[in-house]
C-alpha cells in the first residue's frame, strides 16, 4: 500500500506543479528594430529613424488582449506619446512603429509596452 501511495503522490506531483505555477513558464519577447521587416535588432537610432516593435507573448490567447500599446518618453522634456499596437497574423506578434523625428539628437527615449487582458491581473 505504502509503494502505491508513492507512485500516486509522484504521478501527480508535476501536474500540481504546474497548476500552481501555471505562468512559470511563459515568456514575453520583443524586438526593436529599424527595419520594418524586424530583420535587424537595435538599441540605438536617429531622430530620422522609424522604430518598429514587435511584442511576442504566450501568456494569454491574443484574442484576449483589450489594450495594447507603447509609449516614447523623452528623457530630456519628459514628453510621453502613445503608439498603438495591432496584431500580425503572420508574425504571431503584436507590432506598432513610431517615427523618431520630433525627438532632439542625443536624447535617450525610454519605451514602454503594454498588453492588458480583459482582466485586471492580466
């Protein structure tokens, strides 16, 4: 009986495990690019630039994602513009581009994305 009672609690021991943690596992990827085909990945651009963002996620369903969108913030005028984020078939990714020409030469841009599901703790 003893032997029988340990194999039950080791069976189902990984699928608690993953009850529990079920977020454990997932991931949120982006990439900032100056290419509009994301083929390139970089962290430095020219106020001539374009910036293209593609946000990957497999946490929640994209179905699911009510608010999705990007904000620039200057951090020499601490000036924030939003950006919004559309979903590509093709990708699998959420992706939005913004152009950088109202931004002054040296200033240093801070990016934030947001994802929000139809629940608040999403």
């Amino acid at each position: 009986m003893n032997t029988l009672k340990k194999i039950l609690i080791l069976s189902f021991l990984p699928i608690i495990s993953l009850m529990v943690c079920k977020t454990a596992f997932a991931g949120v990827s982006y990439t900032l690019s100056r290419s509009a085909d994301y083929s390139t990945y970089d962290r430095a651009f020219l106020n001539t630039d374009t910036i293209y963002l593609q946000v990957a996620q497999n946490i929640l369903d994209y179905r699911e994602i009510k608010k999705s969108f990007f904000t620039l913030q200057s951090n020499k005028t601490k000036r924030k513009t939003r950006h919004s984020l559309e979903w590509d078939d093709d990708l699998n990714a959420f992706t939005g581009s913004a152009s950088l020409e109202s931004y002054e030469i040296g200033d240093k841009i801070t990016v934030l994305m947001n994802l929000q599901g139809n629940n608040d703790k999403d």
